[in-house]
C-alpha cells in the first residue's frame, strides 16, 4: 500500500519532444514513450527518465490516434485506434501494432475483425489477454458503440463478448482486483454534437463472473468530461484532467473512486489542465504528459508527477526463439515441435511460418502459431506431420519472428 502525498509535481523535464495530443504515453522498461496523437503522430519519443534525455525511436507505421496503448511482455500493444488524422472522420486501424523498444522495431499484428474496428476505445490487458471497450467506429461522426472483446494474443484468437451496458469513446479502461473500470467519455458526433453528452456512469465488468454492472446514480462520476486519463493508483480508480462540452481550458480536475468504500473523493488538481493523453504508474507515482490545454486541438509538454518521482523500471532486453536443428519423422507420423523464448524479457511474436524445399509437400502443419506471442521465457508447439508414406524427403520449416529475423528447422522423412 502506497502512502499518498495529495501533490502533484512539476518535473520541469527536457522538453526536447513533441508536444502533441490524442496520444499514448506508456513505460517501457526503465523509460518512458509518447508517441501518436494530432502532431506528428508516427513520430516516437522515448525518456531516460533516469537522465533527463529523450531520443527517438523508430517511426510508427501510420498516424495512431485516439487510443490506450498498454505494454505487455516486454512490448508496446496497439489494439484499437485510428489511422489517419482526417478530422471528423477518422479512420480505425486494420491491424493490431506491436512495437518491440528492444529491437526498435514495428511490428504488424493480425488483422482486427472488420465489424469490431475502432479507435478511442478503452483498453486493458488481464491474465494474458486484452479487453477492448466501447470506442467510435467513425471517428468523431456518430459511431460510438459499445462492442466489447477478448484478443489472445497467445492464440491469436478474437472473441466477441456481451456489449457495455452502454456506448462511449474517449475515454481509458482500467483494471481494478479482477474488475474492468469504463469511465468518463462521450458519444461523439451524435445528436449532441462533437463534445456532447459527457457519459457520467461508470460500468463494471466483473471478469470472474463475466458480468457487466453499472454504478448507482450516486456513484456517477462527480465531475462528467471526455478525454481524461484513467488509471489504477493504490487500487482506487484516478480520472485525471479531461475537457468538457463546453469550449474552454481543458480540466485540472481529479477524482479518486475507491471500490473498497463505493466513494469518491477529489484530489489536488494538475498543475497544468489537460485532455487527450495517458498517463502512467510507475513505482508510488502517477505520471502524465502531453495532451491539450484547452477544448478541442491544442498542444503542449509539461509532465508532472503525483505523488512521488521515483519510477521503478528494468531494461528491456530482446528474447531470441531456438528449437532443435533438425526433426527426422517416420512417414506419417505426426510430431510437436517445441519453439523456445530465451535470453531477454521481451516476448517474440510470430508473423509467418512455412515449410520451403524441394519436398515441402510432403509436410504439413497441423497446428501453426502464426501471429502468436511466445511470452519471454516460456515455449510453444508447432505440430507437424509427414504427410507420405515416401523416404528419404527433406524441408525446411522457416518461422519468421521479430522484424524479419528468422529460425529454420531443417524437417526430414528417415
């Protein structure tokens, strides 16, 4: 249990970054990375927070906006945003984006289901799998929704899960003790317009039962707005700055919801109102930067810290993928091939597997790991039959993991 100074400060940072908004600000290891948003949005800029230094790191694919990015293994997981910055009608990513800070690379994930594609959505990751709440479809003209789903990444699977009890964007998800917190946001682009209505209930997904609930009225947010930064801070749910319906400067406020007591209770406010960015626990402290000053578009620097400044991080280091160099089968038989995470604390996803050679149809993959994370230090089977009665047949299984690198298994029939 943290002892919680009501204080937010100033860090006075190196500014040599891009001040930017609708954007993602998410630990890596032992720094921190701001990148998408309205300003330059494939740029990334990385923080020795140690040193007080920022560098770049490598470009991102496209323009990521309006998203929750999380880390998870060792690497930083973009799973629904928008691509283009087309104001109002942004489009949502294809894709799940995976970027690896070991190997300062992108990665492409698999494709999203394309009736589930969306951006400004919640998103938060629970025994090994992300959760994906509400969000717009259309960018900022009317289509918001209130999807919820499952993505494995392990298994590369995506489930549909019983909808939110009601629709919301802008907006960040948070997990709380084995609950799914969706608060803050709004509908954008409907009747009310583009900042209207705020959303002030907060919805629960119990993710033992597998049960939404919502809040009594009398647990409504206290204070409604869009764009806050959510996180969980000593197991109580912290909404963080945001912007109203109304133009004007963008919040201060924060508010504290503790699930033990069912009350809210508000903070000391920001130093520097603000909406449109993530913020990040780290160690006893909450650390925010970025977003908008004021309603709407609007830029700015100025990362603060609640609490305490002394963020807690470890390297991150790249895993490499090792198996046996050569599988000799008996026609026809059928055999699992174990593919090993080892060396570093960053998981290696998968992006293709094939078998290549003179005699490649001779074999055949019963079970592929295609687009699968194998989690640092831990294994994953392909499963591989020799599909002829035939001997003396030879191939190669070539898995292509982490931006091109590749491990081949040479497969043989005796």
């Amino acid at each position: 249990m943290i002892i919680a100074q009501d204080v937010w400060i100033d860090k006075n940072e190196n500014q040599d970054y891009v001040a930017r908004h609708e954007c993602s600000f998410v630990q890596s290891g032992n720094t921190f990375i701001l990148f998408g948003g309205r300003e330059q949005a494939k740029r990334l800029d990385v923080y020795n927070y140690k040193e007080n230094k920022w560098t770049q790191g490598a470009s991102a694919p496209i323009e990521f906006n309006h998203f929750q990015a999380i880390e998870y293994d060792g690497l930083i997981w973009i799973v629904g945003a928008f691509k283009s910055n087309n104001f109002p009608n942004e489009v949502p990513a294809d894709h799940v984006y995976i970027y690896n800070p070991a190997l300062n690379a992108w990665l492409k994930g698999p494709e999203i289901p394309k009736n589930r594609k969306r951006g400004g959505a919640g998103l938060v990751m629970h025994n090994d799998k992300f959760y994906l709440v509400a969000g717009n479809s259309k960018g900022h003209n009317g289509g918001f929704v209130s999807w919820f789903d499952q993505y494995d990444p392990l298994n590369n699977t995506w489930k549909q899960l019983n909808d939110a009890p009601r629709s919301r964007d802008h907006f960040s998800a948070v997990v709380i003790n084995d609950k799914i917190y969706a608060a803050s946001g709004r509908k954008s682009g409907g009747p009310g317009g583009t900042f209207a209505p705020l959303i002030p209930q907060v919805d629960i997904y119990d993710l033992k039962t597998k049960r939404w609930s919502t809040l009594e009225n009398g647990q409504n947010l206290p204070t409604p707005r869009a764009g806050a930064s959510c996180v969980n801070f000593n197991n109580e749910l912290f909404v963080i700055g945001g912007e109203g319906e109304q133009s004007g400067p963008a919040f201060k406020k924060v508010e504290a919801y503790n699930p033990s007591t069912n009350k809210w209770t508000t903070k000391t406010d920001l130093n520097f109102g603000r909406h449109g960015t993530q913020a990040i626990v780290s160690g006893p402290g909450i650390f925010i930067a970025g977003g908008s000053p004021v309603q709407a578009g609007g830029r700015m620097h100025n990362m603060e810290v609640y609490n305490n400044d002394k963020p807690v991080g470890v390297a991150i280091e790249a895993s490499i993928l090792t198996a046996s160099n050569k599988i000799d089968f008996e026609p026809n038989q059928t055999k699992n091939i174990p593919i090993i995470s080892s060396g570093g604390n960053a998981g290696n996803f998968i992006s293709k597997i094939e078998i290549i050679g003179v005699d490649a149809s001779s074999f055949k993959i019963q079970k592929s790991i295609s687009h699968h994370l194998i989690k640092s230090s831990t294994k994953q089977d392909i499963t591989i039959t020799a599909s002829t009665l035939q001997n003396n047949k030879q191939a190669n299984l070539v898995i292509t993991y982490d931006n091109q690198k590749k491990l081949i298994i040479k497969l043989a029939i005796l």
